[in-house]
C-alpha cells in the first residue's frame, strides 16, 4: 500500500502536484482531464455505501499503470457524491442535486481550461449521473470548446439474461467486483436477490434498459 495520502498513480494525479508542476506540464493541449463521477448510495444490505466512488478509484489504480509513459492523461480529484435521489430513505445515502453536479463539472471544467487543458474526460460509475453528466458536457463544449468524452470499461460479464435485464443495482458484477478488491466489506450472510420481473414476462416496459421505462425509486423496487 503507498505510504502517501495519494493514490498510486499519483503522477498523473493533479492535486498531486505543485502549481509549478501543473503549469510546466508539456501535453496539456491533447492530454484528457479524467473526472470520476461516483456516488455515496445504498447498495442492498451486503454491500458498502461507497462501491459507486470505490470502483472508479480502483479501475483507474489498476488501467492507467498499463498507460505507456508517454500516453498523456492526467486525473481530477473525483466528484464522490452523486445525484441518487432516487436511493433517498436508506441510511447512508448521501446526494446532491443535478444543479449541483453540473453545477461542479462546469466549475472543474472551467478552471483546468484555464490552466491549459483543453479536454475533459469523464468515468461515470453511477447510473443516476447518467443523463447530468451527458448535457452538462454538451454544455462545456459549447460553451468553453473542451472536447469532451466518457470512459467505459469494456467488459463481458457473461451475466444470465435475468440478471442483465433486472440485475442493475448492487448487483451481481457489483457484489463480485467487491469481492474481488475489498471481500471483507462484503456480508454475503445479508446478500438477498431482489428481481422485479422475470425474463419471460419482461414486456417492454422495465425500470433499466427497456423500450419503456419508468421514473423508478429504490424503494417501489426494493
Ligand atoms: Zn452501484
């Protein structure tokens, strides 16, 4: 474990560095700005609150080291609470607003616009910020003329087809991701399967990844 309050790829890690350092930095004007956008939420009874912020901090821990040296891209501090109204009820949820959350990219965009960095790059672990993050990044191209793009993991899961259709909230991946980097924040004595549908009987209209959807909360599902 790094002996330093940083993390481990702290050279590429703005608060990191002196101003100095981040004024001298040579690739600025095509190196991306990567903004983890997470969450602090619910996520069932078995998992931390914080699996949304944890798995952005540890997919960029593990995927920028396999970065050549020379590639340029340098990490924001991340925005760890998110817009998760809809997990409101459930002790440990914490949110903010999506005036807030757009309200704090275009201020970060702004300002490392100002310092030289002319492209944002966001790793959005949180489904609730979805629709924020993709008009306020529209916004910061229109108006500051950053480019602006997401990160996503690519990964095949090879989940059940229940579980990819009805599975999206402290689900299996999630519940095995954590096992993975952090197994004893994980109860698997309170782990519960909570599906509100079936495969066969799906129909157009379901919460996540439908045809038809519907303004769910956590708590009609849950
Ligand atoms: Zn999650």
């Amino acid at each position: 474990m790094s002996p330093y309050p940083f993390p481990s790829y702290r050279e590429r890690y703005l608060p990191a560095m002196t101003p100095r350092q981040i004024a001298a930095l040579p690739d600025k004007d095509r190196a991306p700005v990567i903004v983890a956008t997470g969450a602090i939420e619910q996520h069932g009874r078995h998992l931390p609150v914080a699996v949304d912020s944890l798995m952005a901090q540890v997919w960029l821990a593990r995927a920028l080291p396999l970065l050549p040296a020379g590639v340029p891209a340098y990490v924001a501090p991340p925005i760890v609470v998110g817009k998760s109204n809809e997990h409101t009820g459930f002790p440990g949820t914490l949110t903010i607003s999506k005036e807030t959350l757009r309200a704090l990219l275009l201020t970060i965009a702004r300002q490392v616009h100002a310092w030289g960095f002319k492209r944002i790059a966001i790793l959005n672990t949180h489904g609730g910020n979805t629709a924020v993050v993709t008009y306020t990044l529209r916004e910061i191209t229109a108006t500051l003329g950053l480019r602006c793009g997401w990160l996503r993991p690519k990964v095949e899961l090879g989940l059940p087809a229940r579980e990819n259709l009805f599975g999206y909230h402290a689900n299996t991946a999630e519940t095995a991701w954590l096992l993975a980097v952090a197994p004893d924040k994980v109860d698997m004595t309170e782990a519960v399967s909570e599906y509100c549908g079936d495969v066969t009987t799906a129909g157009d209209l379901r919460p996540e990844m439908a045809r038809s959807t519907l303004a769910w909360v956590t708590a009609d599902l849950s």
